[in-house]
C-alpha cells in the first residue's frame, strides 16, 4: 500500500510542474530598420549628406545561438556531498566527477563505526547526469566486540531535470537509483537484497539562498518480498563569501521494512580551493532511535574534462536526453 502511495505522489508533483510550467512562447523580435537614401548627384563638389527614413516593412531580428553547454572551455565542480538532499543542478555537460568521503559513526557502547564512500558522475546532457557510488570500506571496531571489515553496496543513478527555475518555479527534477547488493549481510553491512530509490527534486535560488527540497520514495527487497517507505528533506546553503557556504538541513520520515521512524538534524559547510575543486565537512545528529546517534563527516569533490567527446548534437536520441 505504502508503495502505491510513493508511486502515486511522485506522478502527481511531476504533473504539476509541468502544468505550472507550461507558457506560451514568447513572439519573434521584430525591429524596424532605416533606410539611408543618397541624392544622385553632388552639388559644388560637395559631400551629400544622407538621410534617414523610414523602410517600408519589418525584418526579424537577427537570433545569436547560444554556446554548445557541452563544450564550454570552463569546468566547475558541482558537489552532492556532504549533504543528503541533492540539487536539481546536474553534473556539467562532458565533465566527469568523483567525490571522495570519510565518515565516522559512534555506535554507543564505545564501537565505532567508519567508512570510506566515493562516487563518480558524468554529465551526460545539460539536463542529465549518470552515478555510480559504492562504499569502499566499512570497518566497525571497539568496545570489547570482534572488529569487523568489509565493503558496502553500490549504487547506480540517473538524475534528469525536467523543469527550469524560473520566476514562480523552482527547477524541478527527478532521479532513480538502483542498488547493487555488495554488502555482507552477514556482518550487518547490508541486506543482501536489490533496493530501488526514487527521488523527486525541486530547487530554488534566492538571493545568497539556495534551498533544495527532496521526497524520497525506497522500495526495498526482503525475503517476505518488497516494502517502500517515502522521506522528505529540506536543505539550506548560504554563500557567506565567494568561496565559503554552509550548509543546514533536516531529513526524516518512515523507513521501509521496519515500523522505527528516521530523523536527522545536519549542519556542515563547503569551500572552493578552486573552481574545478571543492573540499567540505559536516556533523548530523539523529533524533530517533534505531541509528547511530551521531555522524562526522569530512570529503573532496574534483571535477575534470575527460579525453572522450559528449553525446553527439543533432539526433532525436540527444534531444530527447536534454542535449
């Protein structure tokens, strides 16, 4: 039931941004041009003087085309991390990133928990963007009890932006995961089981705010079948200089295959060593049961132009992609 639910908000948010931005298209410019007439013959060896007048009709302005997106000679990191909402904003077109974490998680009873995470994406249009994260190392030790080491699940995204901001929308986009069960459930690192994730994202900038505002949809599998869950997420970012923002946020709701509730409070912030570079660290506090209490947080995010050429520009295939 729950599942159906997810399904059916999901399909209702994307219908109205649709609806909300849908306008008319805007007529041609037009500009009136002049004419200058010159007499036919001059007087005394004098220059004749033009005159102005009025042409008789209107010819359409002339329309510059914008720059290929995908071939900007500029490359600018654009971070997902260290936050859990993530962004309408995609990867840029033809840019290749990775981002590199480390977090620690007490687990109470003096164990403690950490993990190395990385991601990569790709930006595959303006509009969409590919990823594949995976959880590199998990290692829990501590309090007495027998250390453990592994490697977590993977993950593989596509997140495609259908709606622009503009001045009464928000951008508006969506992204489906798909989980790859590496963990060993065994050593409580993962289920063992595929897991779907479905993410509706709307954006806003205002002013020196940004404000990213998630609902989360998992449907995870279990050996009794699949149970689905839907989250919701509210993240803020104020730029404090050109090269400094931070970051305040709040996540929670049900959590599939268990009746305990999620709820997470996250504060943490962002610095741009350089534009293709952007380091960050955060610290989150739950306030349910049922997770580790506390989180600590440290990564990097690099972005780079590969040696391969973007999706060709032109076929029905790259339009329909965003291209």
């Amino acid at each position: 039931m729950r599942i159906r639910q997810c399904a059916a908000l999901f399909f209702g948010l994307a219908g109205f941004a649709a609806v909300l931005d849908a306008a008319p298209a805007a007529e041609t410019p037009k500009e009136v041009v002049s004419t200058v007439v010159v007499a036919a013959s001059a007087k005394d060896g004098q220059p004749v003087e033009p005159v102005l007048t009025r042409a008789a009709g209107v010819v359409l302005a002339a329309s510059q085309e914008a720059p290929d997106a995908c071939l900007l000679a500029e490359v600018t990191a654009n971070p997902t991390r260290p936050n859990w909402d993530t962004s309408a904003s995609t990867t840029q077109c033809g840019i290749i990133e990775t981002d590199y974490g480390w977090m620690s998680q007490p687990m109470g009873s003096g164990v403690n928990q950490w993990m190395l995470i990385s991601s990569m994406r790709y930006g595959l249009t303006p509009k969409l963007d590919l990823r594949w994260g995976l959880t590199n190392h998990i290692n829990q030790s501590g309090g007495g009890t027998q250390s453990l080491e592994g490697v977590g699940d993977q993950w593989l995204n596509a997140r495609y932006r259908f709606v622009e901001q503009s001045k009464w929308m928000p951008a508006v986009a969506f992204d489906y995961g798909f989980k790859i069960p590496m963990a060993n459930p065994a050593k409580g690192f993962g289920s063992g089981f595929v897991d779907h994730q479905f993410a509706m994202i709307a954006s806003r900038d205002l002013g020196k705010y940004h404000f990213d505002f998630n609902t989360v949809g998992t449907v995870v599998g279990g050996k009794q079948g699949h149970d689905g869950a839907a989250q919701f997420g509210l993240a803020l970012t104020r730029s404090v200089t050109p090269k400094l923002s931070w970051i305040a946020e709040s996540y929670g709701g049900p959590q599939p295959g268990t009746s305990n509730r999620f709820g997470a409070a996250f504060a943490g912030a962002s610095y741009i060593l350089r534009q293709t570079l952007v380091v960050d660290g955060a610290y989150s506090r739950t306030y349910t049961a049922g997770s580790p209490r506390q989180q600590f947080l440290f990564g990097f995010t690099f972005a780079m132009r590969p040696s391969f050429s973007p999706l060709p520009k032109g076929s029905s295939f790259a339009r329909l992609l965003g291209r």
